[in-house]
C-alpha cells in the first residue's frame, strides 16, 4: 500500500523559512516521480515543484522559482522542499502527490490529478 506523509509544515514570518518533508512508502516500482502541490482557501490546487525520480530533474512553478528548492534522499525515501523568502501569497496547504514510472517533472506539476496523494501539511506566513 502506498503512503505519502507530509511534515514540516507551520506558521513563519514574511521572509522566513520551511523545510517540508514528504516520506513515500509502499511503491513497488524503482521509479517515481514526486511533486509538491498547494491549495489556498478559495485557489484550486496548482503544482509548485517536481523532481524525478533520480533527482536529477527538477520543475519549479514561476511562483517559487529561485526561492524553493526540491530534493530527494531515495535511500531515505523523502522528498523535501526548501522554501525560502516566504511571502503570505504562500499561504495554503502543502501536498505531495507521485506516480510510478518514469513522469516527465513539468507533466508532473502541470497535471494536478495524480495516483497517489499525502494527508498536506498547513504553510502559514504571517507576521
């Protein structure tokens, strides 16, 4: 059985940082592409970040580009996102979505229906 589960999440300042963690277990396939997707009260769901499954590849929405940051620990299966600069438009839900096999990373974050998703870990940025 597939699981993906979310932490790191919390209140910060405008500017401040978070670290969020996705734990994946369960995947029968080697591969899996992992994305990060928010959802802010009123905003229909968007993809934020994507990596491959060897890491190697990565997307960023426009939003977050140069400020976040995505990586991956397979010998932990985690997936993290460094999220730098806050801004309270950041403000939403964090979830981490994968499907098995070899998902190109843009395809990933484009599509916002997925196989498998996380329970999301609330970001708050407000001073």
């Amino acid at each position: 059985q597939v699981q993906l589960v979310e932490s790191g999440g919390g209140l910060v300042q405008p500017g401040g940082s978070l670290r969020l963690s996705c734990a994946a277990s369960g995947f029968t396939k080697y591969y899996y592409t992992i994305g990060w997707f928010r959802q802010a009260p009123g905003k229909e769901r968007e993809g934020v970040s994507c990596i491959s499954s060897s890491g190697t590849s990565t997307y960023y929405a426009d939003s977050v580009q140069g400020r976040f940051t995505i990586s991956r620990d397979n010998a932990k299966n985690t997936v993290y996102l460094q999220m730098n600069s806050l801004t309270p438009e950041d403000t939403a839900v964090y979830y981490c979505a994968a499907e098995g096999g070899i998902t190109p990373v843009q395809a990933m974050c484009v599509m916002t229906s997925h196989d498998y998703w996380g329970q999301g870990t609330q970001v708050t940025v407000s001073s």
